[in-house]
C-alpha cells in the first residue's frame, strides 16, 4: 500500500513550494523587497524596477512573488517568458516581469525595448532581472539605457545565519522538521545557492518518506551518496 500512498502525496506533498514575499528571506536586500512589494501593489512612485544579482541572490524569487502578489490583487500581472516577449497584449498588462535579461537574444531585445516603451506610454508597471549591472548588460544600447533608467537595486547573497533560517523556514511550510545538525551539515557541504538547497530539502523530503525514517544526518548523508552516484552537482 505504500506506493499508491507516494504518488497521492507527490501531487500534496513534493509539488514546488509558491514563491512569495512571505517565503523570501530578504537579509541585506530590504530595500529592493520593498521596493519590489510597493511596485507589485501599485503603492510607489516608481513603475520601472531592475533587480540584478548571482544566480541564487533571489531575483527570480522576487519576480514570482510580485506576480502572485499583483495578481492577488486582481491586477493583470504576467511573468513574461522569452517566447512571450512579443506579444502585443503585454502592453496591456498592469505588471510585467521580465528574468535573465542579461540572456536575451537580438529579437527579443528589441521586444522588450517596445514593452518598455508601451509600458512607459501608459500606466503599466515593468520588473526586470539580469546577474549584472546596468552599465554592464551585453545588450544593444537603447535598451542598457532604458534599464540604466530604472530604480535598480544589487541583491546581495544571504549569510550562513540567513540561509539556516530560509531552509527552516522553507522545511516549515513542507510541514518537516530540519534540526541544528541536518541545517550545518548541508551548509557545510553543499552549494550556498538556495535554490540548489532547497531544491535538495525536497528530495530529502521524499527520501524521508520512502524510507520511513526521520530526518537525520545520517539520511541527508545517503541522499548526497545518492546524487553524486547519479552525477549530481550537491
């Protein structure tokens, strides 16, 4: 009976937790969560924000969050991917948001310097990430310069103490429990990127489940030997 029982609880249980302004640990980046949240409700003065930081730093955290936020608010907000980027009823949208603009190619470029624009001549509101500074884009001028215009703020990575309360926070909403020595463990041997740890977190989840034990070192352990057979990167 247990297996019937796993694939009910994989829909319940190990679907992606939603990425929200609840769920983000914001550290040393208060001023772009806010920032961000301010924009996601309409509530600022600025409708064009760029957030830049590494992978991990927690960009594309905030550009979920304020998609699900705006829409929340029964805004017609829309993460737009590269595919999307020329579609004229983004135009329409009150937030658009926009990741990995460093990753942009020529076509969609001049995509997103047009929504710019028709953003700008209305009353929409444009998010926008890349892993790197403005003035450091790769992409053609008119729209480094647009960028360069925006309210931008740097997100700087979480600290060791950050990143133990992000896991315990995120162990929380999965309804289990990550002690002192599983969180030191796991910071002290896997990637600081907390995406790849939470990311893990889950397949410990579904470790603890098939094997019917606790969450304990010595399971964390097995699933890192187990990752690394499968030529995992943890």
């Amino acid at each position: 009976m247990l297996q019937p029982l796993l694939k009910h609880q994989d829909a319940l249980d190990f679907a992606p937790s939603p990425q929200t302004f609840a769920s983000f640990v914001p550290g040393a980046n208060v001023l772009a969560l806010t920032a961000v949240r301010e924009l996601a409700a309409a509530g600022g003065p600025d409708r064009f924000v760029y957030l830049f930081g590494s992978a991990g730093s927690g960009r594309t955290h905030l550009l979920h969050a304020a998609i699900a936020a705006a829409k929340e608010g029964a805004a017609n907000a829309i993460l737009a991917s590269v595919r999307m980027l020329g579609e004229a009823t983004l135009a329409e949208a009150v937030l658009v948001a926009v990741d990995d603009v460093h990753a942009l190619d020529a076509e969609a470029q001049v995509a997103l310097f047009d929504l710019y624009n028709a953003l700008r001549a209305g009353n929409g509101r444009l998010l926008v990430a890349g892993d790197r500074a403005p003035r450091d884009l790769g992409v053609r001028e008119d729209l480094r310069t647009r960028i360069g215009a925006m309210l931008a703020f740097e997100l700087h990575p979480l600290t060791d103490a950050e990143r133990a309360e992000a896991l315990r926070g995120y162990a929380t909403r999965r309804h289990m429990t990550l002690d002192d020595a599983v969180i030191d463990y796991l910071l002290a041997r896997v990637s600081r990127d907390l995406r790849a740890l939470t990311a893990l977190v889950d397949r410990i989840d579904r470790a603890a489940l098939e094997k019917r034990r606790a969450v304990t070192v010595p399971l964390v352990r097995e699933v890192l030997q187990q990752d690394d057979g499968h030529g995992g990167s943890a």
